[in-house]
C-alpha cells in the first residue's frame, strides 16, 4: 500500500513537473507578449488619463491595436538570443518605455504638449528647469508609481517570462511578420473611424501634431510618426482650393474667375492658367508686383508651382481708413511671457491698465497655443504664418529669407532694428532667428548684462537696453520678456520675481499659484513704466507706438486657477487662449477694437497701420481693420467664425447667434484651415519668400501694371473696390 502511494505521489510530482516545464518552456512566450501588449496600454491609458480632455474617443481603439503591434515587435526582439540575453534585452525594453511614457507624462503636465522628436535631440535646455521637473514628479508621483510597478515585477518574477531563443529564423520572423500584417490590418481600418480634421486616419496620413495623435492613434505611434516624418520629410496631404460658398466675398480664399483646379496635390499636373490671373490695383489694394506669370512659367519644383497658385487665388485686402496712421511713428513690439488680460488692474498694474484704456485695446482677441511654446508663439506674432508641427519653426526659418517680418520692413524704410531678451540668447536658437529677422540681437550672454537669476527681471531688461536705440530714430524695438514665466510659487529658488513683489499680492484673494502669478506679471508692469518714462525723457514718446501681446496663456495655472483669477469657470477650447491686443500711442484717442482676431492677424494689421507696401495674400491671418470677414484658427485645426466655433476633436459646432452655419461651410472652412497650415509649412521647407523677392524687398513705392494703369480687374470682380 505504501510503495502504491509512493508511485502515486512519484507521478504526480512528475505530471506537475512537466506541466512546468511545459508552461516555462511553450508558454513563457505568450505570457511576455501579453505582459508587454498589456504594459504599452497601461502607459497610455495613464498618461491619456492624465493629458486628455476627452479619454472615451475612437481613438481608443487604434491605442489597443497599434500596442499589440509593438507588443509583437518587443517580443521579437526578447526571442533572438538564449533566454540570459533574452531577460536582460525584456527589462532594457521594459525600462525605456517606462522612461518615454514617464517623461511625456511630466513633459505635458507643464506645457501641455508632449515634446516631439526634434525636441527631443535638441532639449538640453529643459534641463535648466530642473526644478521645475522635480515638482512635477512630485504632483504626479503617484501615477508614475502605477507606471513603474508593473516594471518592477517583471524585474522580480522576471524567469516566469524567461524566454528561450527561437532557433529558425523563419519562425522568429513569423512574429515580426505578424506585426506588419496586423499593422496593414490597422490602416485598412482607420476610415471607418472617419476621415474628419483630427481624425485617426487624418493624422495618421495628412496631420503632423504628435499631442492629437496620441489622442486618436497612442502615443508611441504618434511618436514613431513623429520620427518618421522629421527623418524622411511630410508632404502634409493635399492643398485644396474649396469652391466659394453661396453669397461669400472676401472672407476666405476664392477661386479665380475661370475655375481653377479643386485638389492641388503633388501627384495631379499642374493648372496654372496665367491669361486667367486677376490684376488688382496697388493704390487702393494692399499688394506687391509679384509677376505669379513669370514665377509659374519657370517653376520646375511642384510645390512652390503650388504655393504660386494658392497666393495669386487669394483676395487681397482694401487699404481703409486705418492705413498708414502710425508711418513714421517709431515701433516698439512686445511678446509678453504668459501674459493675460487677467493681469490687468487699475491698482495693482496700473501701467498695464493705463495702455490698455488709452490706446486700441481688442476685446476678441485670442493667442492660439502652439506646439513649442513661447518660440512658436513668437514665430506666430513675428511672421504671420502657423508654424511647421514637430519642429521649432523659427530655428528653421534661420536660413531662409524673411523679408516679411516688421524689422525688414521697416529696416527697408531706414528704421534701425533691435531686439531684446532677458533669458540666454541661445535659447531656442534665438541667436540664428532673430538676428535673421533683420535685428541687431541682445540677451543675456550676448551683451545683455543684468541679474543672473529666474526668471530674470523685464525692469532690468529695459534699464539696460533702452539707451540702445532710443538715439537711432526711426526705430523699432522687439522685446521677449521672461519675468511672466512659471513655475509660480514664491520660493526665490524657483521664481525670484515672484518673491521680489510677494508683498505687493499678499493680501489678495486667491491661491498662492495665483498670486505668484501676478506677482510676476507686476514686473512686466513696472518695465512698462520704466519704458515709457525713458522715452518720455528722450522726447520721443509721442512718436512711438507700443504694441503688446502674449506668446501664450498662462498655461503655468491649472484650468481651475485661471478659472479662479477670471471669476469663472473657462472653456477649456477656445476661451481660454482668449488674451489681449494692446497698441498705444501717447495724444491718441482710446479706441475699442471688438473685431474678432487672433495672432495671425497682427503682422498685416501692423503693416496696414504703419502703412508699408505689402501683400495681403502672402499672410495666414488678415488686417483687423479690413473688410475681410475673420477666420480664426487654432493649433488642433478647430476654428472660429463671427458666427461660430467648431472643435474639431469632437466636431462640436457653436453658433454665436441665430444664423446657422451648414455641413457645406463646416467642410469649407476645414478645407480653408487645412489649406493654411500646409501652405505655412511648404512656405517654411522651401523658403518661399526667397524665391518671390531674393533677398530683398521690391522697391518700397505702390505698384501699378503698366499695361493696365487704372488696375481693373476681371468683370466678374470689377465690384470689388465699390
């Protein structure tokens, strides 16, 4: 009976060590593509928890599906080389997705977008913000912990996944093969999710903006787009030319008389039709003569052929009563770190609030949040096109010709240019941009000399930088200022502006983010003072016009805070990027502008003010004081009209009133918005304006066809100017 119980027990045992064998030996296999395929949803189901407005969208199912798709590629990877090797390549995969998705995490927390690819390879400088970095981790501690636990298992019961090498390679690239299958699977798929703006299969084939992407398709393959896209180039889709809506002028591009071609893409030949092109009149447009003629019968390249039709379809803009006020006048333009109309008090920034009540103060004015912050923020007020998504912008428009700006203009007309800012000149490559704007460029390590701390001090900026040109008149100055920047807290280490003017916020009503924040922006407000007192003092106030904006919203205050500081629950979709336009000129009346515009618009509105021979087709936004109906656009593609809003990521259309706007104006306007972003791009990559002007402007005199002097234009248009 014994030895009956011993043979039992001998042959369970050894049922139960196969069975173990079996699992470690045929299993382990499928239990680390599932832990890796559950891993990679994990990771984006935090970080979508933690960055994403909306988390129940289609998107979630390309996530799940492109994660299976990675899971596949990393099992591969685990099963090439005996089962040591194979644990040690688990955890080094493991690891590094633990250190992507963590550090987008923290990376969006601040500045609400993930860094891209090329910010990536060339974000040194993030590392000045250590600080800043640190608190992050410290507030979303707890979600990193979710991300590292599941990390730290796999360390722990790292053999139960041990996997053995697959010796035939035929079957170690079934795996990998499966991965491209399921991938083309997945592609097949995406039109079912539509092919709206922002849709997973916009921008998986036509939309470069790694932040939706992770919305709609999983951030790691947005990411590796993202990649893709800065190594191999993106074309960026099709450049449609929409048929006009019913009873529409002005307010969008038009199509030419004679019909020109509906798609522009790279694959379709071209239909330049030069007998076909519009003349308009110089005195009473504000256009340049750019013969599109001659640049079209030339043109090799298909893009710019591209970009040469687009511009000569566009209407121009009337000269109007605000053309030329401010020639002559001197020009002193300033991007405000973070600021807000919400900074604005008549006790506590009274200077701020003196600007705003006596100059042109625009009431419906938004700055639109793009992809790499302040710079592209300043690329926007500076050149008046949308920057090129997953790279900085202005680093790349360096080496191209930027005629366009107000500096080269003015500069064209005798001005003297400088630009000032008090943070280091290599920042952002600032030192390549902005002197390539055509300003003499001054910051800290390249002549600037003030404080060494953070942020640096805008009333010091302008102490030490104002007797550079207010001698040098006509002038115009450009300003980036720093001391508005977070974190805002009144620890001196990490915001020393803000404990400079604590007392002067102590006693407010709000939380401390709050009023460390206007504690910041009592800084800008006090250089203003100083700055208007120095021109005074040189006799030149009256002559000077001081524009001021944002690069930005104070995206450094949770929703909540900025809720708080304006009384009111903001919409996170449009309300919040709304800001301020301030233009003022000392002995001119106070003016109300509540005409609705956007950061775009700043650039032609200026040249129109300053009355500077320009084209109007040549810009993404338009001249407030034009007749052209505004078109507001924002960085997710969404869009605002006088008669409404639309929010593409959930395609929620606003009306502001009772006219309606139809599915036929929802599509024109997305092929409008689409248009724009394109063409700002192709505008960039093939450094455009070069190939319109060289290096130089046209002669500064208002241009007329000699052929047609009175400048007509087709019968069909011959209304235009009435």
């Amino acid at each position: 009976m014994v030895k009956k119980v011993g043979r039992v027990g001998s042959a369970v045992r050894s049922v139960w060590s196969a069975l173990r064998g079996f699992r470690c030996k045929h299993h382990a296999r499928e239990w680390l593509l599932l832990f890796f395929w559950l891993y990679l949803i994990w990771c984006e189901v935090i970080v979508r928890i933690n960055s994403a407005q909306f988390f129940w969208t289609v998107g979630l199912i390309p996530m799940v599906l492109f994660s299976a798709v990675a899971a596949l590629l990393c099992f591969t990877l685990c099963s090439v080389f005996p089962p040591r090797a194979n644990r040690v390549i688990e955890q080094i995969l493991c690891y590094t997705l633990l250190v992507f998705y963590a550090s987008q995490l923290i990376y969006n927390y601040k500045f609400h977008f993930f860094y891209s690819a090329f910010s990536m390879g060339n974000g040194g400088q993030v590392l000045e913000f250590w600080r800043v970095i640190l608190h992050a981790m410290w507030v979303k501690g707890v979600w990193l912990l979710l991300m590292l636990l599941p990390a730290v298992l796999l360390s722990i019961y790292g053999r139960v996944f041990a996997v053995p090498r697959i010796a035939q390679w035929y079957r170690r690239a079934c795996f990998a093969l499966g991965a491209v299958v399921l991938h083309i699977v997945i592609l097949l798929t995406l039109p079912l999710f539509g092919k709206a703006p922002m849709s997973p299969y916009d921008l998986y084939h036509d939309t470069n903006d790694l932040s939706k992407g992770a919305l709609q398709l999983g951030l790691l393959p947005a990411f590796r787009l993202d990649v893709s896209r800065l190594i191999f180039g993106f074309d960026g889709g099709e450049l449609v030319v929409p048929e006009p809506l019913p009873e529409t002028s002005s307010e969008a591009p038009t199509v030419l008389p004679t019909e020109v071609s509906e798609e522009l893409s790279l694959e379709t030949e071209p239909t330049f039709k030069p007998a076909e092109l519009p003349i308009y009149d110089a005195s009473r447009c504000n256009v340049l003569p750019i013969d599109f003629n001659a640049l079209a019968a030339e043109e090799k390249n298909e893009t710019v052929l591209r970009l040469h039709e687009y511009f000569q379809t566009q209407m121009p803009s009337k000269k109007n009563k605000k053309t030329g006020i401010f020639e002559g006048c001197n020009l002193i333009f300033i991007t405000a770190e973070s600021f807000s109309p919400l900074a604005i008090d008549p006790e506590l920034t009274p200077t701020l609030y003196r600007l705003q009540t006596e100059g042109m103060n625009f009431t419906n004015f938004y700055t639109p949040y793009w992809g790499v912050s302040t710079s592209d923020g300043e690329y926007v007020n500076l050149t008046g096109t949308i920057p090129k998504s997953g790279v900085w912008s202005f680093n790349d428009s360096s080496g191209n010709a930027m005629p366009l700006t107000m500096a080269q203009q003015l500069k064209h007309r005798g001005y003297s240019a400088y630009a000032f800012h008090d943070h280091s000149y290599t920042y952002y490559h600032r030192d390549k941009s902005h002197p390539n704007l055509g300003y003499v460029f001054k910051a800290v390590g390249n002549g600037l000399e003030i404080t060494e701390q953070w942020p640096e001090s805008d009333v010091e900026m302008i102490d030490v930088s104002t007797q550079d040109f207010v001698g040098s008149e006509p002038f115009h100055t450009y300003y980036m200022t720093v001391s508005g920047h977070l974190p805002y807290t009144f620890d001196e280490n990490d915001n020393a502006i803000a404990a400079k003017n604590r007392a002067l916020v102590e006693e407010l009503p709000y939380s401390e983010s709050v009023r460390a924040y206007l504690a910041c922006q009592i800084e800008l407000d006090r250089a203003l003072e100083l700055l208007l007192a120095r021109l005074d003092e040189a006799g030149v106030l009256e002559n000077t016009v001081i524009v001021l904006t944002a690069d930005h919203y104070p995206y450094g205050l949770t929703l909540e805070e900025q809720s708080e500081l304006a009384g009111h629950e903001l919409d996170p979709h449009f309300e919040i990027y709304r800001n301020a336009l301030i233009i003022y000129k000392q002995g001119r009346a106070p003016e109300t502008v509540d005409a609705l515009c956007s950061s775009l618009d700043i650039l032609p509105t200026l040249s129109n003010l300053f009355g500077l021979d320009f084209d109007s087709r040549l810009y993404m936004g338009r001249d407030v004081f034009s007749d052209k109906a505004p078109l507001l656009i924002f960085s997710d593609r969404s869009w605002m009209t006088e008669n409404g809003s639309y929010y593409t990521l959930s395609e929620e259309l606003t009306l502001f009133g009772e006219t309606e706007i139809t599915e036929e104006e929802i599509a024109y306007y997305n092929n409008i918005v689409a248009d724009k972003f394109l063409v700002s791009q192709w505008v960039l990559e093939e450094d455009y304006w070069r190939i319109l002007f060289g290096d130089n402007l046209p002669p500064d005199e208002h241009a007329a066809d000699p052929e047609n002097p009175e400048g007509t234009i087709s019968p069909e248009s011959s209304n235009y100017y009435e």
